[in-house]
C-alpha cells in the first residue's frame, strides 16, 4: 500500500471538482492507497474559510497527522514525508521538485487527472 501525503491546494482541487481521490488514484495506478494530511494544512483549510474541506476530509477517509506547525507547510510536508515514508500529491512544481530532490515519490495533478512526475 503507497501511503500519500496530499498538500492543501490539492485537497481544494479535488473537492471543487467533485473528484474522488481514491477513484483518481486507482484508475491511474494498480497499488492501493491511503491518503495523510498535516495538522498546518488543516490551519491552511481555516485560515482560507475551507469548513467544508475539513468536513471532507473524514468521509474521505483522509487521515489527519499532528505535526509541529513550525516555519513554511512546505517545509512541514517534506519533513513528515521523509520521516513517515509517504509519498506527496501536489501541483506545486517547486514543493515537487523538492520532495524529489529529498527522494520522496511524488504524485502531480494535472489536466489528464493524478500521474507520476
């Protein structure tokens, strides 16, 4: 099972286009998945207004992770990847090109759905 970490700006993708993310992951890949998110990306989600992102996030079975809120949520993502062994969803090119560099597997959203990058 490949353990995922989704950023923010992913999780507001996929609600706002109605887009299952397990459905997205399993007709693109044959592994199984489970999906993370970091307490600071949950603060991102208040700060922004995103009440019902937050509601989504436990019918979607998307795990929670407390994590220090400390510096840039970038930073705070790869630190959980790296020290959790979890994959990164993103369409930030500059937080995949980092996750990549640090030897994370990542995931990018683009106009075809969820691939590899």
């Amino acid at each position: 099972m490949t353990k995922v970490l989704v950023d923010t700006n992913s999780l507001i993708y996929f609600f706002d286009n109605k887009t299952d993310l397990y459905s997205e992951f399993d007709k693109s890949f044959s592994d199984s998945f489970s999906f993370y998110i970091i307490s600071p990306c949950v603060g991102e989600l208040k700060k922004l207004g995103r009440n019902d992102v937050i509601k989504w996030l436990g019918l979607y079975r998307i795990n929670v992770l407390r994590t220090e809120n400390s510096g840039k949520v970038d930073d705070n993502i790869l630190d959980t990847a790296k020290k959790e062994n979890l994959a990164i969803i993103s369409s930030d090119r500059e937080l995949l090109g980092r996750a990549k560099s640090a030897g994370i597997k990542v995931f990018k959203i683009g106009g075809r759905g969820v691939s590899t990058a």
